[in-house]
C-alpha cells in the first residue's frame, strides 16, 4: 500500500491518495499520519482518494476500522471537521461496504461521506 499526504488549492484541502494493496498493518498509522497533518497545516478538510486501492475487507474489519478512526480522534487537537472518501464503485459489495463504514464512522462522531467521484466530493468539502 502507497500513499502520498499533500496540501491542495483553495479552499486549502489536505489531499491523501492511497493506491496499492491495502494493508492493514499501515492503516493506523497513515490515519495518525494525516490527523497530525490537519493540526501542522491547520487545515481542517481531508480528501481521501481511493481509487486505486485493491481490498477485500470482511465485515467486522470496516465496522472496527470506524471505531478506530473515532477513538484516533479524540486523541488529537484540531480533529478534521469533514473527511470525504472516494472509492471505485467496482461492484455492489464495494458499495455496500462504503455505506456501511460512513454509518458506522457517523454514529460514532466521525465526520466521514463517501463518493463515488471526485467532483461530489469536492463540492461537498468546499460548502
């Protein structure tokens, strides 16, 4: 799993794009990563690109991967105030995962939506 953490345009957006396999292993520390980069940059809106990762997650490892984010949150000062995630709609179960994981982040307090494009994202970010 690769990803690149940068600042982008105006609004300023911190701009994450992950690609590869996913890895479980770098998963906690790219989101401690990324946190620390809305508190240095003092930015507080975060695109995620995923696009381009390939995973298979079971069930029980998205609805932990939201508690996680959630309990990552709260140690830090700033937190995010919107995190818009862009995925590849490759078919039903992706989608049906995706929803699961902005539910699931939602009702624990986590600021997250998913998108399947670039532009729905975007757009919801800069509002």
């Amino acid at each position: 799993m690769n990803y690149n953490i940068q600042l982008m345009g105006e609004p300023k957006i911190i701009l994450v794009t992950i690609s590869g396999k996913w890895n479980p292993d770098m998963d906690n520390p790219m989101g401690i990563e990324i946190m620390s980069k809305v508190g240095e940059w003092k930015v507080s809106n975060v695109l995620v690109d995923m696009r381009e990762l390939q995973f298979e997650i079971p069930v029980i490892d998205i609805f932990q991967r939201a508690k996680d984010l959630s309990e990552q949150r709260r140690e830090f000062t700033p937190v995010s105030s919107k995190v818009a995630l862009v995925y590849h709609p490759k078919d039903r179960k992706t989608i049906e995962d995706f929803i699961f994981f902005e539910n699931t982040a939602q009702n624990r307090g986590s600021p997250y939506r998913v998108f399947k494009d670039m532009e729905s994202a975007l757009e919801w970010l800069k509002k």
